[in-house]
C-alpha cells in the first residue's frame, strides 16, 4: 500500500474510509482501495469540497437527510449518490474517534471488544471506535436512504428497461 500527502483530496468510488488525525502537519488519514492517503484537511472539509465538486453542499446534502430520517444527528451524506458513494459517520462528527466509512466498501462488520470490526470487500479491515448496535445503525439509515433516493429506478412499475431510461 503506498502513501503521499495531498493538500486537496476529492472522494471517488475508490475511497473506503477517511479517520481524523490531529497531527501537526496532516488532519486526515484516507483509505483507498490500494494505498493511504494523507490530507491537510479535516474529514468534513474532504466531504464538503466532494459534495461541491458533484453539485451541492454539505449542508444541502444534510438538509435533504435530515429531511428523510427526521433526525439531524449522525447523519450519512450521500457524496455522488448517482454512482452510490454514500459516507457513514460511526459516530458524531464532534467526536474525534469518528472515522467516515463508505457503504459500498462495507462487506460486513462485527463485534470485537467494544468497538466494531469492519471488512471490506477487498479482505480488509478497519476497527471504529463505535458500537456494534451503532454502527448497525447508522448502516441501516444509510441504505434508508439509498432506498429513497432511488425509489422511482427501484419501485418503477413495467418494464425493467425502461427504468434505465429514467
């Protein structure tokens, strides 16, 4: 896995995970498919400067969640929903053990000691400093809303062409 510094980092359908880390010279540890990354910015700032590169902002995303889940806490951020880049916060973005993980990386998580364990769909593993009830969660309001956010391609009656079309 190889590492470098980038002063701008924009959220692809690469990255799996980005964990806040108070160093003096970076603030962000990005996990890729194949290497880390490291980044002057702050995980919220990553996921607002990728919300406005994919047209909106952070706090238009939120809102639209907000508005979904009737809750303004923890909320997942849909970054590039059309490709199914959702971020997940394992806990609240105050926290400085939260680490923001992307949905379609997760291949299943588990319990180990009081934190959760979770694998990738390429073998690896982050360990969040979060609950397995949490996690589980904050996993489920995040396929809510994917679940709605896609709800005329998913719930279209017809042919299953023409939702392609949509």
């Amino acid at each position: 896995m190889t590492n470098c510094i980038t002063s701008v980092y924009i959220i692809s359908p690469r990255t799996k995970a980005i964990i806040l880390k108070e160093l003096t010279y970076y603030r962000s540890l990005i996990i890729e498919e194949n290497r880390e990354r490291k980044s002057l910015h702050k995980p919220e700032q990553i996921i607002d400067n990728s919300c406005l590169v994919y047209g909106s902002t952070l706090e238009g995303r939120k809102g639209a969640v907000r508005d979904i889940l009737k809750t303004s806490s923890k909320l997942p951020i849909p970054v590039i929903p059309e490709m199914g880049v959702y971020m997940i916060p394992t806990a609240s973005t105050k926290n400085k053990s939260c680490v923001w993980v992307a949905y379609h990386h997760i291949h299943s998580y588990q319990s180990h000691d009081q934190c959760t364990s979770i694998q990738f769909n390429d073998g690896s593993n982050l360990l969040a400093h979060t609950s397995l009830n949490t996690f589980d969660m904050q996993y489920k309001r995040t396929s809510q809303i994917i679940v709605h956010m896609n709800r005329s391609f998913l719930f279209s009656r017809g042919n299953p062409s023409k939702r392609i079309l949509r």
